[in-house]
C-alpha cells in the first residue's frame, strides 16, 4: 500500500467521523450519514489495499 493511498484514505475516515459528530450534535441526520458513508468508503479502501499488499498487486 502507497503511503500516499493510505493517507488518503485516513483522511477520508477521519472526513467521515468529524462529519458524524457534526451531525448528531446539530441534529442534522443527513449530514451524518453522509458521515457513515465517507467512513465506510474510507475504510473499503484500506481494505482493498491490504488485500492488493497481501498478494503483491
């Protein structure tokens, strides 16, 4: 996995959960489950990587 991919997609995890917070705390449920999704995208990735990683590309 690059670095830079990883970074990426630690910033789209961290994008996502910042996005969650946002929304419970102004009660905006749209704005969290846009969260969820940017999370869960996030962390696909990562997976996807580690699974590229794991059997050489």
């Amino acid at each position: 996995m690059s670095k830079r991919d990883k970074v990426k997609n630690v910033a789209q995890i961290t994008k996502g959960k910042a996005e969650q917070a946002a929304g419970k705390k102004l009660g905006k449920p749209g704005l969290e489950l846009d969260g969820t999704i940017d999370e869960l995208k996030g962390n696909l990735k990562q997976a996807g990587e580690k699974v590229k990683d794991a059997f050489g590309k």
